[in-house]
C-alpha cells in the first residue's frame, strides 16, 4: 500500500499473541495478561483500519476507471468524479490514523508517574512559581481523574516550594505528563517586588515513570539508610521520633530524604520509591540519547536542565520553545488546562516518529 509500511510485521506479531493468550498458563501472570492484550487490542484495530484503508483505496480506482473508460455512461462517470473527493480525504485520513497506530508504544507510557518539582534560579519568586507550578499539575490530575500522592517537600518561607515530589496514578499518565521534564522560565511581577519591575525566575521539573523492581537492579548492600527526626514544623509526632529516612544509592550518589509521614517505614517505602524511579529515568535517558545522536528529536530530550517553556504573566502568553507553540491562554493553563500543550508536543513527536517509520525504522521485528 502506497504511503504505508508493510502490514505483515503487525499481522504477523497479532497471530503470535492470539497463539499466546490461547496457552493454557496464559493468566498466570495478570500484569503480562494486561500488557499483552492491551497490545493484542491495538493490533486487531489497526488490521481493521488497514482493510479500511483497502476498501478506499479500491473503490478510488474503480472510480478512476470509470472516469477513464471512454465508453462508460456519462452520469456514471459525474457520479464517480463527485464521489472522487471524499473518497480521497477519508482514505488521507484512516492512512494517517493507521501511521500513528504503527508507531511502536512506550513502554512507560501506561505508568503512574513521580513529578519533582524544584526552585531554580530567583530566590522566593522561584519557590512561589514552584508552588504554582505543582497546583497546575495537580489540577490537570483532576481534569483527568488521576490520583495525586504526596511523597516528600520542602516548603520556602514566602509559601512556595523549595522540592516538592508527588505520586501521580491513573490511566496513560505518564504518556501525556511526560513531556514536562525540564527548565520552566517565569517571567512576572512578583508579589515581593515594591518597584513593578518584572523579573525573570526558573523552575526545574522531572517527569519520572514510576519505576517496578524488574525495571533497576539496586544491590541493597549499596544503600546507606539513616533515619533521623524531621526537622521543620510537623507536630509532636514528627519532630520527636527518628521518622525521616535518608537514603543514599552508593554507586551513583543518589540521594532521596522523606519526611512527611509519621512512620518510619511509609517514608522508606517512599524514598526507596522515588530511588528506584530516578535511577530508571537516569537509564532510560541514556538510552534515549544513544537514540538522540543518530536522530534529534523535534520535541527535545526530555533533560531536565534544557529549557523547554516560558510563562509571561504580563502578556497572558505562553511559549514552548522545543516546536515553536504559542498560547495567550496563560490563565487557563495555570488552571490545570494543558490539554492543547500536550497535543501539540504529541502530534510533533508523532510526525518526527512517522518520518522514522516511513524510513523503514521503529517496525516490530
């Protein structure tokens, strides 16, 4: 099929997981039973849009011969070339949903995800856009009936934050927040500021997929746990029992410390939690840059320290830098509606995505 990849890879991956989930031991494993038909889903879609896609594409060059053919019936041949348009826009239309559906899935796509949220450069302008910064996430969460989990923060003392680190579940989140990791630049009057100037502050994000025990390999003899009273205000419970965890991952000098919970133990589930997700991240970005160096992406690396987006309050105007996007819809972003950001990144990555496909890269072996 013009225009398409060959279908045999696809079909040929379908007829192996039908064999695979008729097994007798198929539903032993429930979270390899979820992977696989998820994926056996997509795949019988996508062989059904393809025979959609062979339909048009034959009833077009039926059209074309009628048009064509000398002796064929006048009002038959003004009703083929009138039916001729729509024809080709729906057959243009499947073939680009087919592309996108060929386009092999992240893995880490369907996972819960560990948002970090830090202040950068500006002092308590920097800590304050944190705290706005974490509400807009936590209200896209709401927009998309996610789960929001504290995890660990350290608040400034003008009503910001320092960190803050929270847990976000639900479906397909880490496919839509994934593409948040970086530098984010404010640009605004700060509430502290008597003069009305605007100042210039930024704010660091890591977008982490929450990693399982299969993802990292750590060796607990090259953890260093040391508990410890939190410090700050917290109450009695807090500041009078050894609560806090600190955790230090000795090869790499990772270093995660949670504070939140009264017990001990919740803030060692937590901080073992974050570890392990960091250390995946840091794994899967060194695949990604092996990736990078042959082929750059259009949406960026994904690199917390590459600066990916500004927010300039005195225009109402926001700006991501990686494909060019503006919005003067700044208000509405701040309220959790990143629903257009995150198409337009989607809908980039994809094209740069399609271009690998149609090169012959990125097929299902």
């Amino acid at each position: 099929m013009e225009g398409i990849p060959p279908i045999d890879p696809y079909l040929n991956r379908y007829k192996e997981l039908s064999a695979e989930m008729e097994a007798p031991d198929f539903f032993q494993d429930q979270r390899r039973v979820s992977a696989l038909s998820r994926e056996h889903q997509k795949l019988a879609a996508l062989l059904e849009q393809y025979k959609v896609i062979e339909k048009l594409a034959a009833e077009i060059s039926g059209n074309l011969e009628m048009i064509n053919e000398d002796s064929a019936d006048e009002e038959l041949k003004e009703l083929a070339e009138a039916e001729l348009p729509d024809l080709e826009k729906a057959l243009a239309e499947i073939k680009h949903k087919v592309l996108i559906s060929m386009i092999p899935p992240d893995p880490s796509d369907s996972r819960n995800t560990i948002v970090e949220i830090r202040a950068g450069a500006g002092g308590d302008e920097a800590s304050l856009f944190a705290g706005d910064l974490s509400r807009m996430y936590q209200r896209f969460s709401e927009l998309n009936h996610w789960r929001v989990e504290p995890m660990s923060s350290s608040a400034s003392g003008v009503g910001g934050f320092k960190e803050n680190i929270f847990l976000v579940t639900g479906d397909e989140v880490y496919r839509k927040l994934r593409y948040e990791s970086g530098v984010h630049r404010v640009q605004r009057i700060p509430v502290t500021e008597s003069g009305g100037r605007i100042h210039t502050s930024t704010v660091t994000v890591a977008m982490m997929p929450e990693a399982k025990d299969v993802d990292v390999d750590i060796n607990p003899e090259e953890l260093e746990i040391t508990t410890m009273r939190a410090s700050g205000a917290g109450g009695q419970h807090v500041n009078t029992t050894d609560s806090a965890v600190r955790i230090v991952h000795l090869p790499t000098g990772e270093m995660v410390y949670c504070a939140d919970e009264r017990s001990q133990l919740k803030n060692r589930d937590k901080a073992l939690k974050v570890l392990y997700s960091r250390l995946l991240e840091k794994k899967q970005r060194a695949e990604q840059e092996k990736y990078a160096a042959q082929r750059k992406s259009q949406v960026g690396t994904g690199d917390r320290s590459e600066r990916i987006r500004t927010y300039n309050f005195p225009q109402g105007r926001l700006t991501d830098h990686r494909i060019g996007l503006t919005l003067h819809t700044l208000p509405q972003v701040m309220e959790g509606e990143l629903s257009p950001v995150v198409k337009a990144l989607q809908e980039a990555e994809y094209t740069d995505k399609l271009e690998a496909l149609l090169d012959g890269k990125g097929l299902l072996s």
